[in-house]
C-alpha cells in the first residue's frame, strides 16, 4: 500500500465514489489531512476530466483543482466483480461519500443500509442535490440551485438581469457541510463506536449559506432583493470609485467610518447627524455617497488602501485572481504550495486550515484514471487482517 501520510486523520480510509465538484472538494480536504482516499471512477472518468479549457498538459485544471492527495481505480458497477470490489472497499472504508441520484447505488449493494450491514461503524455521506425524499427526482445542479434557492435574484444590478455568481458555490458549501458532518460523525464514532448517515443537500445549504436574506424572510417577513454591489442594512459597504481602480470600503460601525471620515480630510461629516450611525448613513447613502467619492477620486485604489487598513478601515482593492493570490503572497500566506514529486509535480491552491501540531500534506497528484487500479484491486483481495502487512 502507498506510504501513510501524517495529519489529523491520519489512518482514515475514505472511499470516494462522488464525482464534479462537491463531494471530490470534500474528499480533497479530507486527503490533504492525511486521511487515505481511493477515488472510485467509471470506466471514462470523472466528468471534470474532460471540461477544457483552461487545462494543464491536456488534463483540465477544473478536475486538477479538486482532486489531489487521492488514488484512482476505475471500476465499472454494472459489471459484477468490479461491483464485488466496490462493495469490499465500502465494506473496510471508515468513510463513504457519495452523490448520485438518490437510490443509485441500492442495485449494487452500495447504499447505506446495505453498506451498514457489513460495516457498521461507517461514516456513510449522501450529497443531493434536493434530499432523498420528495426532490430526490430532481437533478441536482448547482447553477440549478443558484436559481430556485433566490441567490440569483439577489445578484446582479437592481435594473438589470439576475445573475449566477462566479463559482458553483453551493456545490463548495456543500462539499464544506459534508465535511463538517464526517469530522463530526467521526468524533461521535470515536465516543461510542458507531458510524452513522450524514446527508447534504445544495438547496438546504443554499438557504442556511444566505444568512441574513434568510433571517430576513424567515425571522422578519421580507423578501430582499438585488441591490447591485450594495448592502441592504451598511453603508459604505461597496464598491466606490477612486483616480483609477474600484475599491471596496466596508466601514461597519462608527468608529470605521469615523477613520474613514478622517483619513479621507472630511471629519466633519462623521459628525453630521444625518451620518452619525450606521442606520443614519443607510437611510441617506444617496446623499453621502457623492461626498466619500469627491474625495476618493483623489488617489488611486492600492494607495487608499494601505493608508485606510492602516488605521482599522476595511477595505480592498477589486482584482483579477492573480492579484488575489499576489496580495496572499504579499501577506504572507504562501497561497501555492507543490503536490507531489518529480515529473508529476504540480502547483496547486493550498489547503485553507493550518494545524500547529499536524499540517496539511500534499503527497500525491491528481491521479490519472486508474492510475493505482492494480494496486487496489490487489489489495481488496487480500484478506483484511493481512491488509497492512
């Protein structure tokens, strides 16, 4: 077997039969952990191999963001003793994640109960898109998600369109609540020695993942709606327009706003009444927008911005994605780290939680399809106590 990496999961066995984006995000972090996880593809691969451009030597960077640290076996369900293998690896794995229709894998003796049967301290995690009760007929896509959730209706100009936002960003959240609930089905495992099903479905976290336009509705009756770069309870909290670039100013409260008032050479209308809270400066963003811009006119973005994160105001200029990982890189952050070894290896984003005591590790490349198929199919059929031998 391949060499044990270090990390706070270190010895877990993930089996990942999850395929585009959320469940492959979520077996990433759990492999950059160092938990051992073993990527079961159809016999063509996961979906994202094949969505080009942009790519990397031939191979899209869609699926090279969302898939190192794991093994590749290509097994094909429908035939039986690809099944058989499928089955003994969900049978010795600690963690299960899977997001097909729901129901998929009950003919292949995959779902969790039949998993359970033969396991039953595993940690079994169902991504769909709409539950597995009445929406389980429902695809589940994210873009699907973005728009009956009521993300797109609050995205976009208030004139205008709405519009989708840049990334599939349910399916991250629900690869991150996915995530949550192993780790937290894992400590529950750990406490009483049983395994458990952790269901996620996109909708359900799109409506807790909109927060405060979900309070809105929910605790107080409002149906919010685009309001462009805006923000329906702060100002400035938005971009404002300076001698070259946007830049985001999110004075919050009125000490922020007082800094801003000052480093701006305005104090005097931190002290105007029709600006002196943040429900004042709300009401009449309108007539205290203009006097914010006169000012930033006079300077560019990246100028303003060290001067004004300089005394406590927040604030940012707007960039492309290199300037994202430029301004990581400038804080020191160390945004890239290397994956893998030798030929093979390659840049990728690092993982986004540090641990003092078990750092993150980044040991194997995206594999190729079926890269460690030999290798796993004659593992599976060694008996288990001679596993680790």
């Amino acid at each position: 077997m391949a060499e044990r990496a270090a990390g706070p999961l270190a010895g877990i066995l993930v089996a990942d039969f999850s395929r585009i984006l959320a469940g492959p995000y979520a077996t990433m972090l759990l492999a950059d952990m160092g938990a051992d996880v073993i990527k079961v593809e159809g016999p063509a691969g996961d979906d994202t191999r094949t969505w080009i451009p942009p790519e990397r030597d031939g191979v899209s960077t869609y699926y090279l963001g969302i898939n190192r640290g794991k093994r590749s076996i290509a097994l094909d369900l429908r035939d039986e003793e690809d099944a058989r293998v499928a089955r003994e690896l969900a049978r010795r794995a600690d963690v299960l994640i899977e997001n097909f229709k729901p129901g998929g894998l009950a003919r292949f003796g995959l779902d969790y109960e039949a998993v359970r049967a033969v396991n039953p301290g595993v940690i079994y995690s169902s991504i769909t898109g709409f539950g597995a009760g009445k929406g389980s007929h429902v695809p589940g896509y994210d873009l699907m998600v973005q728009a009956m959730s009521g993300l797109m209706s609050l995205t976009g100009d208030p004139d205008g369109p709405p519009y989708r936002a840049g990334i599939s960003v349910f399916d991250v959240m629900a690869g991150n609540h996915a995530l949550i609930g192993i780790l937290a089905a894992l400590r529950h495992r750990d406490r009483t020695g049983e395994g458990q099903l952790v269901e996620v479905n996109l909708l359900s976290s799109a409506l807790t993942g909109l927060v405060n336009h979900s309070s809105a509705y929910v605790a107080g009756g409002v149906v919010p709606y685009r309001m462009g770069n805006a923000h329906p309870s702060v100002f400035p909290y938005e971009p404002l327009p300076t001698a070259d670039d946007d830049i985001i100013i999110a004075a919050a409260n009125d000490r922020q706003f007082r800094k801003l008032c000052e480093v701006l050479g305005i104090p005097e209308v931190a002290d105007d009444p029709r600006f002196a809270r943040n429900a004042d400066r709300t009401t009449n963003r309108e007539e205290l927008r203009p006097l914010l811009v006169e000012r930033l006119k006079r300077r560019g973005a990246v100028e303003w911005f060290d001067e004004l994160v300089a005394v406590g105001v927040p604030c940012g200029p707007i960039q492309t994605i290199d300037g994202g990982f430029a301004m990581a890189e400038r804080f020191g952050l160390d945004p890239i780290v290397e994956v893998g070894e030798g030929e093979r290896a390659m840049p990728a984003t690092r993982h986004p939680i540090r641990f003092s005591a078990t750092p993150a590790s980044y040991r194997l490349p995206p594999p190729e399809l079926d890269e460690h198929g030999a290798e796993l199919r004659t593992w599976l059929s060694t008996p288990q106590e001679d596993r680790d031998a």
